[in-house]
C-alpha cells in the first residue's frame, strides 16, 4: 500500500521542470503527505496537461458522501478495472501523482512500534505514482470536488522485505506520457502498472517523527537511531 509520501526535494524548481508545471499550482515542500490532504497532480485535458491539487481518496461520482474517499486512498492495480468505484477513472481519468519518495513501517518483534523506512529511488530524482482521478458534487450544491487515488502492485525486491506491496512508480517521462494520453490500449496501461520502478528502489530507515500524521518537518527524514539487535530488515 501507499499510505504517506513525500516532495521533499528543496525548491520548487526541480518538480517544475521535470513535470513542465506552470505557475498556476503551488508546489510545496512536504516531509510527510497523508490522506486526506490535497496533493499535487498532472491531469490531461485533450493535448493540454493540467498541474492541479486534488484531493487524496478518490470520491466516485455516486457516492452519498465523501467520507467514503479515506477507504479509497489506494487502488490495487489487479483489479481496479474490474471495481465500481475505480474502472471509469481507469479508462477515462488517470493522473501522475508527484513525489520523490514514499513510507513503509515495518513490524519488528523485539520494538515495540513499528519502524518507519523512506523508500526512494537510487538518484534520489523526482517521478510519477500512477494515479486515478475522479469528480463528485455535494449533495445541493453546485461544489465539485476533485479527489484521487494511487494505485498499489506487488512489491519489488527491495520492497518486499517491510510490506508486500507498493505504489506504482511510472518508468519515466514516456511511460508517464502514455498513462496520461486516453487513447493508449487497455492492455498497455495494464503492462504500466506492472512495470518495474525506472532505477532501483532504496530503502532508509527513519526516526519515528513520521508516524505522526500531523508533522510535516524535516525530521521525518532523521536517520532511525541504531538497532541494538543489528541488522533492520526483518528475516
């Protein structure tokens, strides 16, 4: 799964140039994005790109309320074209989710909470979750509110010590130029959401500052302080 993430790289340029953002969105340092906040995305409108903030839990046009979108954070990408909530979005309306890093905790028998880890790529260089995205209107009133979700896929070696599975991380500007354009094949989006990360993965373990959801400071990235049992991972 997907549950925190970050863009932490200092200064907005390097996001805005890699993704060709306009002015028009603010791109802010974060240490600890969680679900429920308003995170920022590239959508696609006929040839144009639009760099939009949109809110994380996607929200299905038919739901009564959007509560419903703090279940939907993420997406399993085995089946989401086969789930109401996710398959129009997956055909119609898929988003890049921007980012430089995500969270894992893993369980460890002798600590009594579980230790967080800030997974990466080896560069350490921006890229692209693959995201869905979808409209919903409160009930009487004229109010849209735009949500998304980042869809989940088995995790790759270096994951798969601390959880199972992982966000999709789209394989560079091609593969995330396809995921946005509508009239890619059905059987090609599905070969993206399984594809390999575009370098490998690096996992860091972090202090327990992240474990708070209302933090949002560089110390989420502190190293963890050292393991009197030795090694990290887990066997």
């Amino acid at each position: 799964m997907c549950g925190r993430y970050t863009l932490a790289a200092n200064g907005q340029l390097e996001f805005r140039t890699r993704f060709g953002l306009g002015e028009s969105v603010e791109v802010r340092q974060r240490f600890n994005v969680c679900p429920g906040d308003d995170v920022l995305t590239v959508l696609r409108h006929g040839e144009e790109r639009e760099a939009a903030a949109l809110h994380w839990g996607l929200v299905p046009f038919w739901a009564k309320d959007a509560t419903v979108g703090y279940r939907m954070i993420n997406a399993r990408s085995e089946t989401a074209a086969e789930k109401p909530a996710f398959a129009d979005s997956l055909r119609q309306r898929r988003c890049l989710i921007l980012a430089d890093g995500f969270y894992e905790w893993q369980h460890r028998p002798h600590q009594r909470r579980k230790q967080p880890w800030h997974i990466t790529l080896e560069s350490g260089a921006p890229f692209a979750f693959a995201g869905l995205w979808a409209t919903w209107q409160r009930p009487d009133s004229d109010q849209l509110l735009r949500s998304c979700t980042i869809l989940t896929r088995p995790a790759e070696s270096e994951v798969a010590p601390l959880h199972d599975r992982q966000p999709v991380i789209l394989a560079g500007p091609e593969a995330e130029a396809d995921w946005l354009d509508p009239q890619t094949p059905a059987e090609h989006i599905a070969a993206l959401m399984h594809a390999s990360a575009p370098e490998l993965l690096k996992p860091r373990a972090v202090g327990f500052a992240v474990s708070d959801a209302r933090y949002d400071g560089p110390a989420c990235l502190d190293d963890a302080e050292p393991d009197p049992q030795g090694a990290l991972f887990a066997d």
